[in-house]
C-alpha cells in the first residue's frame, strides 16, 4: 500500500473520531475542560433588608395570585412580615401595613391552611414554649394571630426548649395536625386538629427520641400510607457528655394509625445529626434520608428498602466542605436526581446528586448571599421554571434571592 496514502487517512480518521466524541460529550463535563455556568445566580437588586434581622423565611402564595410570596420572621424583632412576589421580575414588596408584631419570638415555622379556609396560614413554635402560635392568613397577604393560640404541645413540661415543628395528617382523618420537638426533654409531641384550627394532644403523647433533637422530618417511609417521624439527635445539652455515645443514631417512629409509634434507632457513621430530610435519592421510588451533623462539615446518606429499613451508603459522610444547619433537597440542575442545598455561614452549599446516593460539590459553590446564612427555602419565584433559592441571612440582617439558571 502506498504509504503517501494511508498515513493521511488515518489522520483524518482520527480526526473525524475525536469531533465525534466532544460533540456528544455532556457540555457541561468539567473532565473536558468546559467552563459550566453557575447553577444559581444572585437576583437583580438589592437583598432584603429585615429590621432586627430573619430568623426563618418560607416561600407561599399569601394573597393567591399564583405568584410566589415570602414569609420572614424576625426572632429578635418578634415581628412577621409578608413579602409579596411580582413573579417574573423576582422582586417582593410589603403588604402595605406594618409587620405583625407577636408575643412569643419566632423560631420554627410552617405554611399550611390549617382552619381549612383555602387560604395558607403560619404556625410557628418559640425556643423556650410548649406552645404553637397559630397566624391565620386572610388571602390577601394579611395576617393575624388565632384566638386560640398558642396551642401547648406539652403538659406538665419544666424545661420547654422547642426546636422543632412540622405539620402533616399524621392519623389519616384528612386534617392537618402538629408535631413539635422538645429539645431539653428528648422527645417529641404530637397534637392532632380537627380541620378548623383546633388541636389537641394525641394520646400517649410525647414520644421519647434521642439526645437533644434538633428539627425533625415527616414522611411514609415503610409505604403503608401513614407519616412516620424522623427525629435527630445532637447531644447538645448540659450532659453532652453522657449524651455523646447516643448520639451516633437517627430516631425512627413508625406510626401504627392509632396515634402510637413503633420507635428503632438508625446508626450513623458520624455523631450528632443535626438536620433531617427525606427523598429519593437513588431512584427506586423509596424514602431515603439525608442528615447533617453539629459543627461539622460531613453529610450523612442512608437509602431506605421501603419498609423502614435504612443503610448508610458506603462512601458515606460526604464532606460539605463546612459545616451547615438547615437544608432541604431539590433537583436544581433539572437532571432527574435530587441535589442536596443547605445554609452555611458562608453562603449556599450545593452537592450534586448522582442518582445513586452519592454527592458530589457543585460548581461555583458555595453561592454567597449575605452573611450568616442560617435557613434556606426554595421555590420558582420568577415561574421561569427553575428552582430558586431564599436564605436568610442573620449578620447581614437580609433575605438573599438566589435565582436557577
């Protein structure tokens, strides 16, 4: 064969393999050399500024106009403030009227409609109370605190120390009920409604967990219909060190249906899980969890068999490269698999999800907001379909809008 010939046209071959395989390569594969975009991007404008500075934030459509609203407490100003959305343009205003000012400080909160009017209201718990202040929203933004409140969660108590609240129908009547964590007393309570606003305690109720919890997670994680409880346990209190050695495990309350719960513990590879949420994470249609830890920058898996059942993934801590508080799960690069975003002092922490249970840094992370991001909540606040992200930012005393891209 003529050699003039044949060294050429393997050259081209090659030439025309290697624009094959960059062609049909992921544009985002940072392997290749590609520079990816930022998954989120601040908003256009200043942040929000909070007088006496947030505490929580929670996303909602208050005055039902189909757009996204903002909810911020302010602990130190005890004080609620209705931000209403404008949609696209990604910017919020007030409601007109001054905040509402409230007896007990804010800490823990949910956005439901609890009296059943269609209309979403505010239930938040107070760090050093039994009781649940319930705010009922008038569906045009205002707010205003329930004759009833607050509603106590615990009897006969001496050392109230709420640090945790979520609200689900826990006995399958059809009607919101609450579920609230006693920090200083290892347990949880649980009051059921009766649709209308009114709660009272379920029988048996509180429930003993472990260590110092910190806020909880709902849902059905052994698919029998009901919601099941997943408490923390941080080992944060006066006997912190009696308390370590139990505080390698996740709390499990399986409910039967009758207001009772079946308890098991979760070990953990790691000490003191600070914050729980639950996803699936690998695919199979099965409740996993996710769990941070106290003062440390590690990030716990645990995938679930769908009976209630769990196991921490081998590769399991994955290091967040700082230690977080809140975080919530999200699919913020719109791949099919849940991404894990959570508040640190320094911004935004995103890990990326593989759809296996392994987590991986994002690009461009951590995405800065202020300083002292402590709570985070997502939404599609610009209805542009991506995942947007609030925080709020307690040095800075503002609220960060963080939009996807």
């Amino acid at each position: 064969m003529n050699q003039s010939i044949f060294i050429p046209s393997i050259l081209t071959l090659l030439s025309t393999l290697l624009s094959i395989f960059f062609l049909s390569c992921d544009p985002g594969d940072a392997s290749l050399g590609t520079t990816q975009s930022p998954l989120l991007a601040q908003a256009p404008g200043p942040s929000i500024t909070v007088t006496g500075g947030p505490s929580n934030v929670a996303v909602g459509d208050m005055n039902k106009d189909g757009k996204p609203d903002l909810v911020v407490t302010s602990g130190q100003a005890r004080t609620i403030t209705v931000l209403l959305g404008g949609g696209s343009d990604a910017k919020f205003r007030g409601t007109g009227g001054n905040a509402l000012t409230v007896a007990d400080s804010p800490g823990e909160m949910v956005l439901r409609d609890l009296n059943g009017d269609t209309k979403l209201d505010l239930a938040f718990v107070s760090h050093d109370s039994y009781g649940v202040t319930l705010v009922l929203g008038d569906g045009k933004g205002g707010l205003a605190v329930a004759a009833n409140s607050p509603i106590v969660m615990k009897q006969g108590g001496q050392h109230p120390h709420t640090h945790g609240l979520a609200t689900d129908d826990l006995n399958r009547d059809g009607k919101l009920d609450l579920v609230t964590v006693n920090n200083a007393d290892n347990d949880v309570s649980i009051a059921f409604g009766d649709g209308h606003g009114n709660f009272t305690l379920a029988p048996g109720s509180p429930f003993a967990v472990g260590p110092s919890p910190y806020p909880l997670a709902l849902g059905d994680v052994n698919n029998d219909g009901l919601p099941d409880i997943v408490a923390t346990s941080t080992a944060t209190g006066p006997q912190r060190a009696q308390q370590l050695p139990f505080s390698r495990a996740l709390t499990l309350l399986l409910a039967d249906g009758r207001g009772g719960y079946r308890s098991s513990l979760l070990p953990l590879r790691t000490g003191q899980p600070w914050f729980v949420v639950i996803g699936d994470l690998n695919g199979d249609r099965q409740p996993d969890l996710v769990a941070t830890h106290h003062e440390r920058s590690a990030l716990t898996v645990l995938l679930g068999d769908g009976s209630g059942n769990f196991k921490e993934v081998s590769s399991s801590p994955f290091d967040l490269g700082h230690d977080v508080w809140q975080m919530v799960l999200a699919d913020v690069n719109r791949d099919g698999k849940l991404d894990v975003l959570a508040a640190a002092g320094d911004g935004v922490r995103v890990m990326m999800g593989d759809g296996r249970g392994g987590f991986t840094p994002a690009p461009h992370s951590p995405f800065l907001t202020g300083q002292g991001v402590w709570r985070i909540a997502v939404g599609d606040v610009n209805t542009d379909g991506k995942i947007d992200v609030i925080t709020t930012n307690a040095e800075s005393k503002t609220v960060g809008v963080l939009l996807g891209q």
